[in-house]
C-alpha cells in the first residue's frame, strides 16, 4: 500500500479508511500505544496494536526506532487527537539502540547539548518546527521575487573579489599550504593556482546582482555566503545564507518600501503556513523566558510580536537621528552602554538594540550613515559626509538587513574607490556598469538566518541551520 503522510491523516481527521504509515517512534507506552511522527508535521499519530502482538516485535518498539504499519483510520478515544490508527500489521524498520541513543538517555536535553548532537536534533519537536519554518521562509523569499517578475540570479560562490571591502574572506587555493610557490620579492605566487589569482569564498553577490540589473531591472540572489569574522556571537555564522534583491531605477525610499513589504510578505506567510509549528515554538520560548529576569523578559509572546510586525509601519530614521535619541537616552546618561557613542561610530548591538527594543519598541530603518563606515559602492548624499544606506533592526536580532542606492555616478565611483583603495583596474567590470548605460539603482542584502530566528524565536544562530560553520567549528 502506498505511504500516507502523517500530516494527511491528522488533517483529514476522518476515518474508517485503510493507511500505510512509515516513521520513527517517539513513544510506546503500556506495550499498546506507539507515537510515530514521519518529520512531515509537528503532530505524532497514535497507532494502537493489539495486545496479541508477537513478543519479538513488541520489544524491538522502541523510541527511535523506524517501523512500517498497515492499519485502520478510527475515531480515537485518547485526549489529544481525532483519529488513531488500529494496526493489522507492523513490520520493524530499523532497531534502535535505547542504550545509546542520545535522545532517549536525556529528559528534556538542552539546545547547547543538541548542538552536539546536529545530526540526530532534527528528530526533536523544536527542531522539527525550526526547519520546516525555515524551508517555509525559503519558499516564501522564491515566491515573493518570482511574483513580481524577479529574475533569480545565481551568483559565484569562488570569486576574486572582496565586495564588501572588509577582507573577512577565506582563501579557495590547491596550492600546497606548506610550501607554496614564491615570486622573487617572496610573495605566493597566485599565478600558479587553479584560477590563476587569487580567490576566495563570496562575502555577497550584490556586485555580480548588480550587472544583472543592468539587463533584467530586477534580480534577487539567494545563495551561501562566507565570512571569517571572528565574532563567536549568537548571531554570527561563518557561513550563511542571504537574500540580495538589486533593482534597476529604484532609489533609497523604494528600496525601503521592497524590503518592508518582503519581511512582511515571508512573515506573514509563514504564519498562514506553519501555525502549528510556530505556535509550537512560541511555547518554547515561554519557558525559555522563565529563565531570565523579569525585565529581560519580552513583553510579547512570538505570535503577537510577529502579528505587531505585520500591522505596523517601521520605524524610519536617520542615523543622526538615532546618534540623538541614544545620547539623550537614560541609559546612555547612566553609562549602561559599554561602547562610547558619538556622530560618525559604528553602531554596536548595544546601540541597535537600544533603538528597537526600548525606544522604538519596532523595526526600524536607519539611513544616511557617515561614509566612512560604509562600502565604497553606496550613492553620496549631497551633505559630502554621508551615504544612501540604509539598515533594519529588529526586535531581539539587531541588524537583520543591509543595503543601499549604489553610487551610479562613475565620476563619483571612482573617486571614492580611488580614496579607499580599491584596484578600479581589477574591477574594470564593475565600472563597465557605470560606463554603458548607468541608472539609479538600489538593492539590500537580508540574512537568511536571522530572519529565521526573528520568526522562530530561537535565540541562537547555532538553532536554525542545520549544520553551524563557526569559529572552531565544522562538525559534520
Ligand atoms: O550588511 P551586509 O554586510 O551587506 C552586504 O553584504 C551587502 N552587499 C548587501 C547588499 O546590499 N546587497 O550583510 C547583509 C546582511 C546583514 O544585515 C545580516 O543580516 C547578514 O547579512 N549577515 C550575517 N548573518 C549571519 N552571520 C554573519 N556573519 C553575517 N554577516 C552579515
Ligand atoms: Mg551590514
């Protein structure tokens, strides 16, 4: 008989029909009820079997283990659930090993203990729900672009050039680490690599997404990107994935209005699409909170904070403005802020979360930074100290996007890569752009994991990828 998903049975809620289920068991209980769950919905169904059931097989029912049953759709008369399943008969499909088993050995195992075990955590409640939220969320981002008439576009991963200009990359060589090949002034010779030059894993895609626009109008990336920033936060990955819309004639505000109806449209979505979960995760973090201080606590619960996203305008300011709004803050006149502020810092996660959790208490877009913290690719503002940038921070996360309107004035461009020494030689393709047929444009690039964790509640970035890439660390 062909398999039936979980999530059909259980949605269906009918009965008197004759299924096949395959799965993992979460629980058996007096030697009658198993809970099996097949990962395609948060809810587990009861199949009950007969207590005639061969002994062999009965003992070999045990949490982990996969098994295959045929049986009967019934109305059920347990509490939390419509249906069970009577079964005819159960086929075990593979043992599993309740001594070792990491799952079964520990009650209630904690995140950190999970992390170590990645590779079985997908089996839990809570990381069930994170992933199927962030496949949603995937699915969403695609949907949203291709609506309306995006083309996705996909970026290089190997690329010879730095575009954020921060240098936080990793090196993509065959040449031997130990003993490379030298040049005459002793400098690694690039010349004899695989590509001939020097290369690295991508920071962003924006650079290549913006010679897209130049053709299609509209184009988005979606795809991994690297950083080797030693920042072991609960925010930071080394490696991530990001969304990098680039739109041909738009300028700072309509880049603002596209990254609002965006994070609205996947939040919104993911809500319709995965309540289960997300009410599911909401719960969790209720008592994740228990832990905290009461003032630390949120003052709302993740489904009322996502639905307050959804039905309210971000915050839009300026940088100076908010450069303003901390220095007149409490906290700042009470030296609770560990980094100084003045015009022209970088703001710290101290500042961002200052700006949204306790003034603004929504997401708010930041724009206008001083030049100086800024790429070299962001427009000029006519003030000669400032850029078009803009960034998002969000409640609980800090800065979820970053972006800008692109400086599309070649004069301009070059100027400024000339000032922050950047090689215009090297990147002639770049101001090709700028050469033949240059317009405004604007595009952001939006963190695929903290957006993940925004939705989900989870509080480390460690939580919603599958496998973590981060400082001294490249398990599995
Ligand atoms: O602000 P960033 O560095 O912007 C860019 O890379 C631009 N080229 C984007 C563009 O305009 N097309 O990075 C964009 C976003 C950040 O706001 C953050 O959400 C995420 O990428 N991000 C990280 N996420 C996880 N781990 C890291 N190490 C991250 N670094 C950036
Ligand atoms: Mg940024």
């Amino acid at each position: 008989m062909k398999r039936t998903k979980i999530k059909d049975i259980l949605k269906n809620e009918e009965s008197g029909y004759q299924v096949n289920v395959k799965g993992w068991v979460r629980s058996f209980r007096n030697n009658q009820f198993i809970a099996i769950n097949d990962g395609s919905c948060m809810g587990n169904i009861q199949a009950v079997i007969s207590l005639e059931t061969d002994p062999e097989i009965v003992k070999n029912i045990t949490t982990g283990a996969s098994l295959s049953i045929d049986g009967t759709v019934i109305p059920s008369l347990g509490k939390g659930q419509k249906v069970e399943i009577k079964v005819d008969s159960i086929t075990i499909l593979g043992l599993c090993n309740t001594e070792e088993f990491p799952l079964q050995l520990k009650n209630k195992p904690s995140l950190e203990y999970l992390r170590e075990i990645a590779h079985l955590r997908f089996r839990t409640n809570t990381f069930g729900a994170v992933f199927r939220v962030r496949h949603t969320l995937a699915y969403a981002i695609h949907k949203f672009y291709n609506d309306r008439g995006f083309v996705y576009m996909h970026t290089p991963i190997v690329t010879a050039s730095d575009a954020e200009g921060a240098g936080e990359m990793f090196c993509v060589t065959t040449l031997p680490i130990n003993n490379p090949p030298r040049n005459e002034d002793g400098e690694i010779n690039y010349k004899e690599d695989f590509f001939g030059r020097c290369t690295n894993l991508t920071v962003s895609g924006q650079l290549e997404a913006e010679l897209g626009a130049m053709a299609f109008s509209e184009v988005y990336t979606f795809g991994p990107t690297f950083r080797a920033e030693n920042s072991n936060t609960a925010r930071h990955l080394a490696e991530f994935w990001m969304i990098e819309p680039e739109v041909a004639f738009n300028d700072i505000v309509d880049n603002m209005d596209l990254a609002e109806d965006f994070i609205k449209y996947v939040i919104a979505y993911a809500l319709e699409h995965n309540r289960e979960d997300i009410e599911f995760l909401a719960t969790r973090l209720v008592d994740e909170e228990k832990q905290k201080p009461m003032n630390e606590r949120s003052e709302m619960g993740l489904v009322e904070k996502l639905e307050f996203v959804l039905n309210n305008s971000f915050e839009r300011i300026t940088y100076t403005e908010a450069i303003e709004v901390l220095l007149n803050s409490t906290h700042y006149k009470k030296k609770k802020f560990q980094y100084d502020v003045k015009w022209g810092i970088d703001m710290q996660s101290e500042h961002e979360r200052y700006l949204v959790e306790k003034h603004y208490k929504k997401p708010v877009i930041v724009t206008g930074y001083p030049k100086d913290i800024k790429a070299f690719y962001m427009r000029q503002n006519d003030d000669g100290k400032t850029v078009a940038a803009m960034d998002i921070l969000v409640p609980g996360i800090g800065e979820l996007v970053g972006g800008s309107q692109r400086e599309e004035r070649l004069d301009k461009l070059t100027q400024r890569m000339n000032e922050m020494h950047i090689p215009t030689d090297e990147m002639y393709w770049y101001l090709d752009t700028r050469k033949f047929g240059t317009v405004p444009h604007a595009g952001f690039g939006l963190g695929f994991e903290r957006l993940v964790l925004f939705v989900t509640g989870m509080t480390n970035i460690r939580d919603v990828i599958p496998f973590p890439r981060t400082p001294k660390n490249a398990e599995f």
